[in-house]
C-alpha cells in the first residue's frame, strides 16, 4: 500500500475516539460483572466457582476464535471483522440479560450468552492493534502514542467496571448485562461512520501461503514473540485472579459491599490506566526503552504480589500492594502491544497480534477460577509463587527480548 495514499495526517481524533471504545466496551464487557458476582451467586443460587465461570466462558470463547479472526482481518479487511464482532457482543448481552430477568434457573443461558460475547469480543478489540498500525504505517512514534491511547481506554475501562457495575446492580442485578449491549451498540455506530480503514488493492493470500508466513515468522521471531505471549498471559491471569480475590476480600472480611466496594476497587485500577497512559506517551519506538520498563515492571510485580495475601486483613497496606501491582501491570502492557505492532510486516500483523490477544485471555479466563479454588486454602502460597514465576519471567525477557530493533 501506498504511504501516500493513507497517511497518517488522515486519522482523525473520531477515528482514534473511536478505536478506543472498542477495547472500552470489551473491558466493560467482562470487568463490570467482577464486583458483581457475590451478587450473582446469591441470586442465581451458584458456588464461587460457578460464579467465576461467568467471566471464563467470554474468555475462553475468544482464546480459540482470536486467531481465526485475526487471519480473516488480515484476508478481508479489520473493520469487516470488527463490525459483526460488536453486533455479536451485543446480542450476547441480551442473551444474558433476558434469561437473568425472566428465568427461573438462568445460569446455563447466562453462559451461553457470555460464550456469544467472548465471540464477538474475538473479533472487535485483538483487532484494534494491527488497525493501529496499518493507519500510521511506518510511523512508529504515532503507532505507540495511539496503542498508549488504546491501551489506556483498554485500563480506563477496568477503572470504570467496578463502579459502573455496582451502581447498575444496586438498580437491578441483571442490569450490567444489558449495559454491554448498549455500550456495544454505541461503539457499533463510531466504528461505522468514523473507521476509515486502508484500502487494500493486492490479491487476498491463500490459507496455504498465509499458513508458510506465519511459520516462518516464528521460525525468524519465534523465542522474542513467545516471551511476550507469556508475559502477557501471566500478567492477566495475575490481574484478573487479584481482582477476583479482592472483591470476595473487600465483602467478607471488610464488609465493603455495593456502590462503595465498586470505588474501592477502582482504586488500583485507576492507578494501572496511569500507568498505562504515561507508558504510551513515553516509549514512542523506542525498543531499548519499552525493555527496560518491562524488565522493572516484572521485579515490582513480582515483589509487589507476595504480600497481597499477608495484607489482607488490613485494607489500607492492601491497597497500597495492589496499586503497586496495578502500577507495574499498566506499564507492561503498552510495551507490549507496541513491541508486536511495529516489529511484525503488516500481512503477518493481525494474526500475530491476534495470537498475543489470544495470550492474554488465556489469563483473563484463568485468573478468577484459579483464585476461587486456591484462595481458601493456599492464598498466601498462591502470591508466593507468582512472585518466583514473574522473576523466571524478567530473565526470559533479559535472554530473548534485546534492545537493538533488528532483534526485537
């Protein structure tokens, strides 16, 4: 494609606007119903375990079709998939939401409505991130202050879950299913109207061929891109699985319920979108840089988590070791999409891209079960391990990810 024919100089702010709705409605879409789901076992009248498969299902859904769905926006074209993707979501919102107002046993089609969800979340935000870079093409600075701004919407949506979440529930506990569809609908008109993708003019591969390329591209990148594929399941599967844990924490030992427990989780949440969005704004291609933050972003994390457990009854050193944590974790992931996004050839990126968010649900659909079934008896364990796996992790990174471009 042409520099010339889409530069940059025509992305306009909607455009980026809204890009970054998508990653806020899908975060919205799964993080909302966190604070809600000692709600939901009460009402549905399921176990822990139950409840946190709520959450799985959306990701387990989108782990097996994210990479089937980044080949097709590779073959047709990102916005051909997105599009179908957020009306998807948006039916499996209403799925759930209907069958939690009128059936009297709901949760195998509160399931099934999530399962549509992760579906349609396959298609829509992995998408984002090869989108990004086909717009600012060979501009890498742009690449990452956009990706600093997708990331962040991707954060800021998880800041606003939890309160958003509480206060639908305080109204009606079904309510938030129905919020997603709606949000799903709002960011189905930007993408329509606003979304301009580049035109492609080169013949569509065949599957054969695109199958040859992507072996080879991780015969040629292959120990840098898993490193990153690991630490991107491993940060979410963290995120997700201390998110679980402090909501059950803030409810039965704190008795922080409602509305109140939704801003109280906020908390760290709000300081992990910080860190996101200064992260983005700071890296701009810098290889060497995006290295280093991740490299101090592990060794906080890996410090940070061990006293998650120990703290747990005193809300206050709580907070702190998960604002520390949320910290680290909101400075990994913008490196992280910005190391894929502009060291991946533009055929190979949505697949690549699509595979790393395929990493990273790995973890969101991990982390919730995981904590429901350690939590009450290998709590402290639990944190203790995660520790020692993220410092193996900071020297896979110190091994495989070096700072000249050419390598990574």
């Amino acid at each position: 494609m042409d520099n010339q024919e889409f530069s940059d100089n025509k992305v306009s702010t909607w455009c980026v606007v809204s890009m970054a709705s998508i990653p806020l409605v899908m975060t919205l879409g799964n993080s909302m119903l966190i604070p809600v789901l000692p709600i939901f076992e009460e009402q549905v009248g399921i176990s822990s375990f139950q409840s946190s498969m709520i959450i799985t299902s959306y990701s387990i859904a989108s782990i097996f079709l994210i990479p089937v769905a980044g080949y097709l926006s590779d073959k047709i074209g990102r916005k051909k998939v997105i599009l179908p993707s957020l009306i998807l979501a948006l039916i499996g919102g209403l799925i759930a939401g209907f069958a939690s107002w009128k059936l009297e046993q709901p949760y195998t089609v509160i399931i099934i409505g999530r399962i549509l969800q992760g579906i349609g979340a396959s298609g829509a935000m992995p998408i984002v991130l090869p989108l990004v870079g086909d717009l600012y093409q060979a501009d890498d600075e742009k690449t990452s202050s956009c990706l600093g701004i997708i990331e962040t919407s991707n954060t800021f949506g998880k800041v606003l879950s939890p309160i958003l979440g509480s206060l639908f529930a305080a109204y009606l506990w079904f309510l938030p299913f129905f919020a997603i569809s709606f949000f799903s609908f709002i960011s189905i008109v930007l993408v329509f109207f606003f979304i301009k993708s580049p035109k492609e003019k080169k013949e569509s591969r065949k599957f054969k061929e695109f199958m040859k390329k992507t072996k080879q591209t991780f015969k040629n990148e292959g120990p840098w891109l898993c490193t990153i594929f690991i630490i991107g399941a491993f940060v979410m599967l963290v995120l997700f699985g201390v998110l679980f844990f402090l909501s059950e924490n803030l409810e039965r030992i704190h008795v922080i319920k409602g509305v109140r427990k939704g801003f109280v989780l906020a908390i760290p949440l709000f300081l992990l979108c910080i860190s996101s969005f200064l992260t983005g704004r700071t890296i701009k291609g810098h290889i060497a840089l995006m290295r280093k933050i991740v490299l101090v972003s592990l060794f906080l994390l890996a410090i940070s988590v061990v006293f998650v457990g120990f703290s747990r009854e005193k809300l206050f050193l709580l907070l702190l070791v998960t604002s520390i944590l949320g910290i680290a974790i909101g400075a990994i992931l913008p490196a992280l999409d910005a190391m894929i996004t502009e060291n991946i050839e533009k055929d190979e990126r949505g697949t690549i891209s699509s595979l790393y968010s395929s990493a990273r649900f790995i973890g969101v659909a991990a982390g919730p079960p995981a904590m429901s079934l350690l939590m009450k008896d290998y709590l402290n364990s639990t944190f203790i391990v995660t520790g020692i796996v993220s410092m193996i992790i900071l020297f896979l990174v110190l091994k495989f990810i070096k700072s000249e471009p050419e390598n990574v």
